[in-house]
C-alpha cells in the first residue's frame, strides 16, 4: 500500500477497498451488524421527531460534497447532533470518533496518516448518523448525542460515488468490505471535521 501524505491527497492513493479492508482487519469495522439499521434508516427518513424540544437542544450538521457546515468549534457535554444530506447524489454519515487525551495532533493531521495508523482510531466512535441523498439523517449508532468531554474527529468513510442503496445492502451481508463501484472514501476528499466537547 503507498504511502499517504498530505491533507488534501488524504487517502486518494489508496482504493476504498484497501481503506475498507485495512479498517475490517484491525477490528475497525464492527458496525457491520448495523448496517441493515443503517438501510432502514435511511428508508424512514421522511419520519422525524414531533418534539420541538428536541430539535431546539440539537446542533444540525448539514452534509455536502464533501464537508460537513454548520459545525461549531465546541459544544456543551450532552450535545445532540442532527445530520441533514443536501447532497443531490451521495450519501453521507457523521462518524464521531472521542480521540484519546494525550493525542495532540490535529483531525487534519490524523486523516493524513496510513490508513493502518489511522484505524485504531476508529475503535472510539462514540454514535453515527446516516443521511441519504436530499435526506435527514438517524442516528444507526448512538443517539447523536456527545456525553463525554474531550476532542472528536467527525468523518465521512463512504465511497466516492457509491450507490447509497447498493451499498448499504451489500455490507449488511458481506463478510468484509462490500465490493460496489466507488472511489476513495469520502474522507479523502476532505469530509472531515475536528470538534471540542466541554464537560
């Protein structure tokens, strides 16, 4: 596998599957059992909340080709985040990941690593938020809510240019990345954000 440098070409040297499969062999990629959730959720996206409390307490992310607006810098523990895809063809999620107290380098920095460094990283995420095309997104794990203090790195792993129903379907019952057309994960194009949560 070459060698990853630089921010913007985070991942671009490197295929999806390798990605994917570099994720599953650290033992990254254990959401698997969600991914029909996943399906689901983004089936019901029309269905939403008839609490307005809830949707005032919440920060809404909106997710692009390929950034993550509306996001603040930091928030309250007990934050709920809210996703919403303004994407026309891609779907998105927001995977929050708690990195650990003693990590000093930036999200930035993080992403640009080799794909086997960045992996055990993965093994913090705290909820994600799935969201197809011109759609709300659901929480498949956790309930969007950030609980414990500390620095988050927010990412987006799907492929470039996958078909949101074909992939959903194929990874709920593959044994290990699902092969469907797509490019580099959509963090190689920048879908990456760093946020602070204060206790």
């Amino acid at each position: 596998m070459p060698s990853l440098v630089g921010t913007g070409d985070t991942y671009s040297r490197c295929s999806r599957k390798d990605f994917e499969r570099e994720l599953w062999r650290n033992g990254v990629m254990t959401l698997r059992p969600l991914l029909p959730l996943a399906a689901a959720a983004l089936a019901l996206t029309a269905c939403g909340s008839d609490s307005s409390s809830d949707a005032a307490a919440a920060v809404k992310v909106r997710a692009t080709d390929y950034a993550f607006l509306d996001l603040p810098d930091r928030v309250a523990s007990g934050t709920t985040f809210e996703l919403s895809n303004t994407s026309d063809r891609e779907a998105h999620e927001l995977v929050a990941v708690r990195l650990p107290d003693d990590e000093e380098r930036s999200v930035a920095q993080l992403v640009a690593l080799p794909p086997e460094e960045f992996a055990p990283f993965m093994t913090e995420v705290r909820t994600v938020i799935v969201a197809g095309p011109q759609a709300d997104g659901t929480a498949v794990v956790g309930d969007g809510t950030l609980d414990e203090p500390g620095r988050y790195a927010f990412i987006c792993v799907i492929p470039t240019g996958a078909d949101p129903d074909e992939y959903l379907t194929k990874a709920a019952t593959s044994e290990g990345p699902p092969d469907v057309a797509g490019g580099p994960p959509h963090i190689a194009k920048g879908m990456f954000a760093e946020i602070t949560v204060d206790g």
